[in-house]
RNA sequence: GGGCCCGUAGUUCAGUGGUUAGAACGAGCCGCUCAUAACGGUUAUGUCGCAGGUUCGAAUCCUGCCGGGCCUACCA
C-alpha cells in the first residue's frame, strides 16, 4: 500500500440491552469527526464501532422476549446500525462479538494470558441474589432489622455464593500499569480522568474474576466450555479482533495499537487498567490513549431510564436538522465535561452559530458574487493588509485545528473556526463592496475574491463536522472532489470558475408555534 | 469515611500572584443595507461562594466553613 500513518479509532462496542440514545450517538461523533478529519488530512483511518453481544443480561432479557440470544442479539445490534445512517456516522466496520472471528480472537487472547501465568483456577464468591441472577459488591447490600441481608437497589435478599471461577492476575500488573501511565502522560485523557485511573491503581488491584458458570451465553473458555468468558475480556477483545488477531500478518494488524478508545466516562476503568493488563499480558501493545468524555443532563435532568427522558437521536435530527446537533453536539460544551442538552441551547447555537454567522457569511458573500460578479469566482487584484490580515487567519487554521483534535478539543477547534467566521464578518462590513460597486468594482472584486476564499477554507476545516451542509457549500464555490482534501488547502481559489446560484445552507429555526403567529 | 475537582457578569465559561477581572450568548442604544430582520459598532451589569491568613500585591497560594460534582472495582 502506501507509508501513510494510521490511525485507529474505536468506540466502545454497544451493549444490546438498550436501543441507542444520545449517549451513544456523541460517543460515535465524536469518532466519526476524528476519522473524517484524519481522511481529509491524509491518514490510512480505520474506524471502527459495532455491538457488545454476550452476557447474562442479553440471555436474560432474550428469555424474557421469547427469542434466542443471538435473534435477540441481531434485533437490537440492528438498532445501533440504523443509527450510522441517521447520524451520517462513517465506520470502516462494525463489528460484533457474536462473530465467528471474534471467539477465535478471545480464545486465542484467552490462550496467551494462560501461557504467560495468568490465569489460575479459583472460586469466586459474593452476595447474590437469586431474583435478580446477579452478584453484588459488599457495599451494595445492606442488612435490614430482621438480620437478613438484602441488595440496596432492588431489595432482594442475597446470600452467600460460590463458583468455581478462573481469575485474572490483576494484582501482579499494578507497577506496571503506573509505569505505563508514567511513561505514557497521553495514555489518558482528559488529566482528571487520568489521575482518578492513577489513584485507584495505587490503591492495589484485586485479582479479576474472568469466568461464570452461570450462564452460558457467551465465549466459552478454552478447555473448560463450562466456563464462559467474562463480558469485558469478551468485548475489549473486540478491538484486536478488528486487525485480524491472532494473525499479525492480517493486513489491518497494522491498525494495532489503537491511537484512540473513545469511551465514556464509566467505562475507563475497563479500558485503562483492565485492558492494557489484559494486552501487555499476552505481549501486545496497549492503545496509545483512552479518552473518557462526559455525560449529558437532558434539560437539568440525568438521563434515566424510568424518567423516560433519554433522547432519541432520529427525533432530535427530524426537529432540527442533522448537521445542527452534529455541530450543537461537539460545540456545546468542552469535550472530556458533562453538558446539558437543552432545545433552547440547541436553537441558540443553530440561530446565532450557524445561520446568523456562517450561513449567512456565505449567502451574502455567494449573492454579491452572483449578483455583480457575473456568476463566477471574482478576479484576485492587489492584496491589502486587511486582505492579508483576514487570509492569514483563515490559512492558519487548518494547524489550529489539527492540534486540537489532537487532544479532542472538538469546542475549541470549533470556536477557533467561528473566530475567522467573525473575522469575515467584520471584514465585509469594513470593505463594503455594495459601496466599492459604485466607486471602485476592481477592488469590490478583490474583496470578494477574499471571502470567497476565506470561507473555502473555512468550509474544508469544517467538512468533519457537517459533512452535508459543507458538502453544499463547497458545490456553491464549484471546489472540484479532489480539491477537498487538506493536501488541498493552499489551492487557492481560481478567478473566473463559472459557479452556480447561490442558496441558503442553515436556515433559521423558528418555532413552529411562533411562525404562526 | 477516604481521595480528587468545582463554586467568577442574567446564562455558559476563560482567567492559577502583578496595572481599572475578560469572552460568547442574551439585553439597551447607534450604524449599515450585500445577506437567512442577518451584519457591524457601542453601553451596562460582577462584595471573583463565605471567613481568616501569607504577600508590597490574591479570583489566582494556605487554613477553616458553606454549597455542588466525581471516584472509592468484577450488570455492562
């Protein structure tokens, strides 16, 4: 092939047990525009997303719908592969750890922790409950007046259990985990997350129970079939199964390691101590960085499912528009924090952001060139220093914009773009070529000749995030397929392509109650 | 209980020792008229949670208090 760099994301691969809300469809933006930008600059990307499959809870709620698991399993993983065409979302693949390679991966993965010593045979033990089919921690249980100990959350009594299990050797892995955070100071993102994963290891692991007997819906467990693999040794496995393991010589084991996990905040402890365990164990490579980002509020509220208030994401883009929650999404709020999602934050931002400020830059840059240009990109005259003032800011972005998304700083790439947007703004209100039309149309041409170029730029940088409306923008400047591109960035624009008429991208929101008045 | 973090204009936040504490959105006023009644200029608002302390000087460091959040492992 090529020796261009690679780079790797993943999301978490979705649990079944619950169709996809606005969680998973950040989770998965987020990614998307990393993938997208990582394309349009140049990289070998593979994106990867798919479904979390096993488990008791799957055979369990499959039960309970009178299906089997994996008919079950492919109703629901169905669900989250409609959400890509909803969202726009652009994965290479989407795996699923019901696949046959899968189990070939995890029992191969499975094979190495056992030849590097491991994994020994224990029994695990805990307060279960029978009603609910599930263990629960010490501190999830409590002992009510009549001596009789009972779960917190569902109230059921639990009693004292013990299985047969295999464990991992977590506790052996603690320095050398703090050796990887040490080394690595990019291993976790953002800094708070990292030094909670830091405090907690330096705390002391436990070994890590990897098997159950309990059920069976799963991967079982080389040699002993009665055991099946623990969920999480399961589904973290999905992201070598992705480049072919056990075989390195797969063509896309050149993905591995990973540049990026993208997980919630609830799940790195999984990826960032389990994980990396797990993988230096059986002498691979861990990820280079896990990045943990935050949840959304629905307005003020936590997103739960008895207050029935989690967020369908197809709703949400027929209200408002696809690209405007892509961009409200990753906008908002500083990517790594909880958000609140709002309708008035989301109109606020679609108003004011898109169709007041970049919209409309376009639609009164595109008319005047349409209007008084003859149709076609304007002659590029003499260059003031205002001129040069506003191009230079507009040429610098595209490095601006690599080095936060480096650190997925999605708020601040967007907000350096819309500062250039502002920029222009101003620039046509100070150049006023409505009144150069009169005076001077030679240097109303070159100004005009500087927005057109100016949001050209612009538009490149912002393709990740829309891909649709810039898609349009881009047709409007008549910028050929092979000029979208970053390798395209510098091409400047060229005076006397023929363009065609000019047309609104991000039309205003108004509330359907307030239009009719 | 232990650990970590936060509390700054109406709202969301930036600012981690140094002149009169900033930005965006929202609000008022003025201007422009190319444009999606959009755009630009301008004004206003803050006991920087409270109380002490260190310092020539603190939103910024220390202590205590009040308020809020997160972590404290094996459902995922």
């Amino acid at each position: 092939m090529s020796g261009r760099s690679t780079f790797y994301v993943t999301t978490p691969i979705y649990y079944v047990n619950d169709v996809p809300h606005i969680g998973h469809a950040y989770t998965t933006l987020a990614c998307d525009v990393l993938a997208r930008f990582m394309r349009l600059d140049g990289r070998d990307v593979h994106f990867l997303t798919g479904t979390d499959e096993h488990g008791q809870k799957i055979e369990t709620a499959a039960a309970a719908a009178g299906l089997a698991p994996q008919a079950y399993a492919d109703k629901v993983s169905q669900s989250f592969r409609d959400l890509l065409g909803t969202m726009n979302y652009s994965p290479d693949n989407f795996i699923r750890t019901t696949e046959k390679r899968h189990y070939a991966a995890c029992q191969a993965l499975w094979e190495k922790l056992v030849a590097a010593g491991d994994i020994y045979l224990g029994k695990y033990a805990g307060w279960y409950s029978v009603r609910d089919e599930t263990y629960f921690a010490e501190g999830e249980t409590e002992v009510g007046p009549d001596k009789k100990r009972r779960a917190i959350s569902t109230g059921a009594e639990v009693e004292w259990v013990e299985e047969p299990s295999y464990f991992f050797k977590l506790s052996a892995w603690s320095e050398r985990l703090l050796a990887l955070y040490e080394k690595n100071p990019r291993f976790i993102g953002p800094d708070s997350r990292r030094n909670e994963v830091m405090s907690f290891v330096r705390g002391g692991l436990q070994d890590l129970s990897v098997s159950r007997t309990s059920f069976s819906w799963g991967v079982p467990v080389p040699g002993d079939p009665k055991h099946i693999m623990y969920v999480w040794l399961d589904a973290l496995t999905n992201y070598i199964t992705e480049c072919g393991y056990p075989d390195t010589g797969n063509p896309n084991w050149k993905y591995w390691p990973a540049d990026l996990h993208m997980v919630g905040k609830d799940i790195i402890r999984f990826h960032c101590v389990f994980w990396p365990a797990f993988l230096m164990s059986a002498g691979l490579e861990p990820p280079k960085r896990v990045f943990a980002h935050g949840w959304w509020t629905i307005e003020g509220q936590r997103m739960s499912k008895s207050l029935g208030n989690g967020i369908n994401p197809a709703e949400l883009v027929n209200a408002y528009g696809l690209d405007p929650v892509r961009y409200f999404l990753l906008r908002e709020v500083p990517f790594g924090n909880d958000g609140d999602f709002s309708r008035r934050a989301l109109i606020g931002r679609l108003n004011a952001d898109l169709a007041n400020a970049y919209g409309n830059l376009c639609q009164r840059s595109l008319s005047i060139i349409a209007k008084s240009c003859g149709e076609q990109v304007p002659p590029k005259g003499a260059i003031t220093d205002a001129d040069t003032a506003l191009l230079d800011r507009a040429r610098r972005l595209l490095a601006i914009v690599r080095a936060e998304l480096e650190e997925q700083s999605f708020h601040k790439a967007l907000t350096s773009i819309w500062e250039v947007i502002a920029d222009a703004n101003r620039y046509v209100d100070a150049q006023a070529p409505w009144a150069l039309a009169k005076t001077d149309p030679v240097r109303r041409d070159t100004v005009m000749w500087v927005l057109a170029e100016t949001i050209r730029r612009v538009t490149l940088l912002v393709q990740p995030f829309m891909p649709d409306s810039t898609a349009k923008i881009l047709d409007q400047l008549a910028i050929p397929a092979d000029a979208r591109t970053f390798a395209a960035f510098d091409r400047e624009l060229e005076s006397g392509t023929t363009l065609p008429k000019p047309q609104g991208v991000f039309p205003r929101f108004v509330e359907p109650a307030a239009a009719a008045d």
